[in-house]
C-alpha cells in the first residue's frame, strides 16, 4: 500500500518518541476530532432527565441521579434500550430538545470536536404525539447557535427504529418532508437480533432518491450477514458498529477493499458486553487490518463517556500508539459527511506534529 520512503517515514515517525498514557490522552484531547455516531437522546444526562421529570411532573423509577446511574448496569442491547426509551420520556417540547442539544454541542466545544453528525430517533417522539416541528425547532436552534458562537459544525441523521414496521419508517420519511433540508442521511437503529437490513429496503430507496446519504447499525449484536444486508440491501455509506465483521474474511476483504467506514464505539460496546473487557476489543485488529475504523461514544451519558473517554480508554486497555491514534481521528474526517474541502483543510490542521 506505501511506497519504500513513505514505510521508512511512517516507522520514523512512530518510533520518534515514545508518549506515555498521559501523554497520548492530553495529546488526543486536544487534537481537533469529528463524532459520526451518536443518538442524541443518548446524551441526555441524569440531571437534565430529573429536571425535565419534575418540569412536566412526570414519574420516573429513580429518586435521585445517583440511582440513575446505578440502574445503568447493562447485561444486552435490548436491556439498555428500555431505559433509553424510558429516559427519553421526559423531552416532550421544544426547550427540551433544545437543552438536550445544546448540552451535547458544549460538550463538543469543551472536547474539540469540530464536526458532528448526529443521530435522532423521530419514531421514538412521534409515537407519544410529539411532532416534527416540534423536535426539530428546538435542535435546529441549538446547532445555529452554535454555529454562531464558536463556528460548530454539525450535520443531522434522522434513524428509523428496526424494532418498527418498514411503513413506519416510510411514514417517518414523509413526516420529515418540510425539514429535509435539515437531514443529511437516514439510519436504522434499536434492537438488531430479528430485524435485519432487509426490512428496510424500499424505504432506504426512497431515501437514496431524495438524496439523503445511508448508514445503519448492523453488527453490533447482529451477524456479519446483516453487514452484507446492509451493503447491498441498503447501499449504505457507513456501517454503524460492525465489530463482528471479524468474524467474516470475505466481508473483511470487502471492507478493506470499498473502505466503508465502521463507526466504532469501543465504551458502548463494553458497557453492552459486546466485549466482556476492554482488553478484548478488536478495534486495533480491523484497524491494522487496513479497514476505515473510526471512534465514537454512541450514547454517552448511559456508556460513561463522551469521545474523549473512548479514545482514552482505547489508550489506557490497549497498545495503541499515536500513529494509530492519529489514523483513527484522521479516518473521522474522511468518512464524514463534510465538503471534500473542508476534509483537507482539517487533515491539514492534525497532521501538523
Ligand atoms: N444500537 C442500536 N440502537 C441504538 C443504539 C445502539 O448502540 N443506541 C441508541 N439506539
Ligand atoms: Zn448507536
């Protein structure tokens, strides 16, 4: 893949100095990074949960933040999304969904992450009566926001819930009409096991056609089979996950081959038991293997941490070095959304040390 001089420059560079733990965490902390999978409602912290609660005199199952947390104690996917689904109860108006992107979007100023693509789940509001206009004013006011006061960029993924029909995911897409100025692609999360890419096929065509751009979550719990489904089924642009493509050398090969991106959440997938420790991920494997792997938080206030905790964690259980520290935020900018133009002008801007 390289060239004699350019091997000779990559081994130079990662031998040039050996950073330590600390090193390498304050190092990534303050490199400019991009977030390509995250939900939204999965950023709602225990406070701001609580204070909705009490603003609309709702009842939760928890008397305090604290016991939040410790009901955080996932065994699956499926027994974190009841409590994600029940979290995400308390946002029911406009300031709501307004305080919950803002939070997040000072988080990425806090971390320096410049660029954003995010991911909301419309069927899981519109399904309690909560309305387009309603979700969407108050995102779209956060992100504005933030684009003024300090330069935010960020970029919305409107995700169906697999768990649902196909016809609700294309009523979903109708229902999003007047605001598809605002959505740069579709996604497909919720429980995987048992819903497979397939059931989604037409209302991904749909999607394709009015221009919006494809991911999905397959291989988080799913087989590599619902990768492939998601690659030609769906014709998606990145894969959401897709760890267990390890499991599949064809699907490997495929993947170092077409350089769909993975959307990796090494946090996420602990907390989930994905990977029983953080010492067993194989994000390093695929990385290695020359697969387009990114990182991300997925859903930080329920996981304990946002992207800088991930990249830590990644340093503080595994033989990462900075060159493969570098790749990974480098491979964020390239599998993003963002302007051809604006991808250059950032790997510039990290590839200056
Ligand atoms: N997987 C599937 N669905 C989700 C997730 C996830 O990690 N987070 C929020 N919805
Ligand atoms: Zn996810």
């Amino acid at each position: 893949m390289f060239g004699c001089a350019e091997v000779v420059y990559q081994l130079l560079k990662r031998g040039a100095r050996k950073m330590n733990k600390n090193e390498l965490k304050q190092w990534v902390s303050a490199l400019p990074k991009v977030e390509l999978h995250l939900h939204i409602e999965g950023s709602l912290e225990p406070g701001l949960m609580m204070a909705l609660a009490d603003k609309h005199q709702l009842v939760l199952p928890y008397s305090s933040i604290e016991e939040v947390r410790s009901a955080y104690n996932f065994t699956d996917l499926q027994s974190f999304l009841n409590l994600y689904y029940l979290g995400a109860s308390v946002l029911i108006d406009e300031d709501d969904f307004y305080q919950l992107m803002w939070a997040y979007l000072c988080k990425c100023r806090e971390e320096n992450t410049v660029h954003v693509e995010i991911m909301f789940d419309p069927q899981t509001h519109t399904e309690r009566g909560i309305g387009f206009s309603v979700f969407m004013a108050g995102f779209t006011r956060a992100i504005k926001q933030a684009e003024q006061e300090w330069g935010q960029s960020c970029l919305l993924i409107m995700s169906f819930l697999r768990h649902l029909s196909e016809q609700s995911a294309i009523d979903t897409l109708d229902s999003a009409t007047p605001f598809l100025s605002d959505i740069v692609a579709v996604g497909l999360d919720s429980g995987e096991l048992g819903n497979p890419p397939e059931k989604f096929t037409q209302v991904f065509e749909m999607a394709g056609q009015l221009g919006l751009k494809r991911v999905a979550h397959a291989g988080e719990e799913g087989p590599p089979e619902y990768i492939w489904g998601a690659l030609n089924a769906l014709d998606v642009h990145r894969i959401d996950h897709g760890v267990r493509s390890i499991e599949d050398p064809d699907l490997i090969a495929h993947l170092i081959d077409s350089q769909h991106p993975l959307t990796v959440c090494p946090l996420s997938n602990t907390k989930l038991k994905v990977f029983e420790h953080m010492q067993e991920h194989n994000i390093l494997e695929l990385l290695d293997l020359g697969l387009m792997v990114t990182v991300n938080a997925d859903d930080p206030s329920y996981f304990g941490g946002y992207l800088n905790d991930n990249y830590h964690a990644l340093i503080e259980h595994l033989p990462i070095d900075k060159y493969q520290l570098r790749q990974l935020v480098e491979n964020s900018f390239k599998a993003s959304f963002m302007s051809e133009k604006s991808k250059q002008r950032w790997l510039e801007n990290i590839n200056t040390d």
